[in-house]
C-alpha cells in the first residue's frame, strides 16, 4: 500500500513539474519585457541626470575653463569662495535674505486671498481667475512692467506718490527699499498659492464649521482653529517648493536691479543672488569648474534648510490620519 501511494505522488510531482517550469518561463519572459519597457528611461536618466550629476562632483575640484582641459585642484576652488571671493558670501546672505523675506510673505498673502475667494459669491470664478492671470503672463514681459513702474524718474509708483502728496523713492536703485520692491514684484505672481491654498480649503470638512457654529465660535477663531490646522500639509508644500524656488532666483537681480551694461545684482551687491554668482563665473569669467563649486554649496545650502523645514514640521504639520 505504501509503495502504490509512493508512486501515486511520484505522477503528481511529475505532473505539476511541467507547470512549474512553463510558469516560470512566463514570469522570467514578463520580466524581461518589464525591462525593456524600463530600458529607455533608464538610459535617459544615465545620460541626463546621473552622469553630469556625477561628471559635475569631479568639475568642482578642477579648474576648467571653455578652451582648456579640467586641471585638478583639489579643494582650492572651495576656498577661493569662502576666503577670498569678494562677493561669494555677500550673496549667500543676499538670497537667503531674499527666502527670508519672499517666503513667508508669499504664503500668507496666498492663504488670505484663497480665504477670501473660498466665499460662494456671485462673479467668484472671473476673480479668481484674475488672481491667477499673473502666473501664467511671460515672467521676463512682467519683469519688464515692473522695472517701468519702480523708474524713479518716470516710474508710475513715484508719479502716484507724487499725486497724493508723499515722498518718491528709488525702489530698485535704494539698498533700503530694494528687497520691500521685490516682494512686491513677488506678491505680484501669489496665484500659484492661491490655488493650492484654495484646494486644501474646499478639501476641509464642513461639519467642522457646522460643531464650531453651534459653539459660538467666531469667524477668527474658526480660522485658527479649524482651518489652519486642517490644511498645514498644504503650508507645509508651500514652504518647501517655496524655499527651493527662492535659492534658485535669478531673473529679477538680472531684470530688474540691472545697470545700463547689463551687471545686475545691485544696488552695492544687495541682489547678487547665488544663481546669478553661478551665471557671472559660467558665462563672464568662464570659469566653470568654479562655478560648479558654487552650484554645489547652492545644492547643499538648500539640502540643509529643506532637512530643517522635515525636522520641525512634526511640531506643526497635523494629519488627520494620526487621529485615526
């Protein structure tokens, strides 16, 4: 009897062997096809992004210019930046002083306008859209609307200081008034907040208002209450996406704090922003080994402040899934 059942299983391992081995050439032929279907993707991140990601590692420890080869200089174009390079580190403080002051402004002026126009009022689809009209116009045609408004000789923004009677400026040619003309220039494109802000308030539950209305609790403090908390997730994109954006500016110290010879970055440096040292040492003085030296402190300067944003944002970022 046990050798008739020893013979019955010795035909079922036969029999499913066959199975085995056909599904095991489909899973391995599937695989196959998988990475072929990968194959473009991946060879264009290879040719794209990793190899100049990592050529650029090895730039930055050369000395190369346009017509010559890359030299190794080790750490020598490293600090050249911190020890003497006249204008490297007054533009370290110029664009972080520009993220300081652009941010958090742009982030509040986006979630008070998405409130406001989170009413269902009559005509709420033409303001918002007039809102958001700035973000979609050509950055350079804005810039140059700009710069015609702050002309201090001819300038609208002085010509109606003039009609109500209160003293001009130089906007853009002041040091003190340069960093306050670009916030308003930064104000100017706010809808891209604004809509991201109006999605996370249409996304909060209205019984929530409804419980807060039975309290008594009032439009303020339904505010802070209910609807800060609920869209911190969205305050939490704004201000990374927003602090990355705001290393990376370059065409308003191009733009707009220009000379007739076309050296932005001023008045006295105050706009020598990173990306535009990055453009004059590439472009001008054709030193591209060290301006990949400078695009890698950029890179790490940003890596920090994004660390630091993750690191603090569970003292203020509030997920409803936590709660479940």
């Amino acid at each position: 009897m046990k050798k008739k059942l020893a013979n019955e299983t010795t035909v079922v391992e036969n029999a499913e062997a066959p199975k085995s081995s056909f599904f095991n050439k489909v899973k391995r032929s599937e695989a196959v096809i998988g990475y072929l279907f990968m194959l473009p993707t991946i060879i264009g991140f290879s040719i794209f992004v990793a190899y100049p990601l990592l050529s650029s590692i090895y730039y930055a420890f050369t000395d190369w210019g346009v017509t010559s080869a890359p030299k190794w200089v080790g750490l020598d174009n490293f600090k050249f930046l911190f020890l003497k390079d006249p204008t490297f580190i007054p533009a370290i403080k110029a664009t972080i002083l520009y993220v300081l002051w652009t941010v958090p402004a742009s982030i509040v002026a986006g979630l008070l306008l998405a409130a406001l126009l989170n009413r269902p009022i009559p005509g709420i689809r033409f303001f918002r859209t007039v809102f958001y009209l700035p973000v979609v116009l050509p950055a350079v045609a804005s810039l140059v609307l700009w710069k015609f408004i702050f002309a201090p000789d001819y300038g609208l923004a002085n010509q109606f200081l003039t009609a109500m009677g209160l003293p001009t400026s130089d906007w853009l040619q002041s040091e003190r008034m340069v960093f306050p003309s670009l916030l308003i220039v930064c104000l100017w494109g706010v809808g891209s907040q604004m809509i991201i802000f109006l999605s996370g308030l249409q996304s909060v539950p209205s019984e929530l208002f409804e419980a807060a209305d039975i309290d008594g609790a009032s439009g303020i403090q339904k505010f802070f209450s209910i609807t800060v908390p609920m869209i911190t997730p969205v305050i939490f994109l704004q201000l990374i996406t927003g602090v990355i954006a705001g290393f990376q500016v370059y065409t308003p110290a191009m733009l707009l704090t220009g000379s007739a010879s076309g050296a932005g970055g001023g008045p006295n440096l105050k706009t020598y922003f990173l990306n535009y040292a990055i453009y004059q040492s590439a472009f001008n003085q054709r030193q591209f080994g060290f301006a990949v030296a400078e695009v890698w402190v950029l890179f790490v300067i940003v890596m920090l402040f994004t660390i630091l944003i993750f690191k603090s944002s569970n003292s203020f970022v509030y997920y409803e899934e936590e709660d479940r």
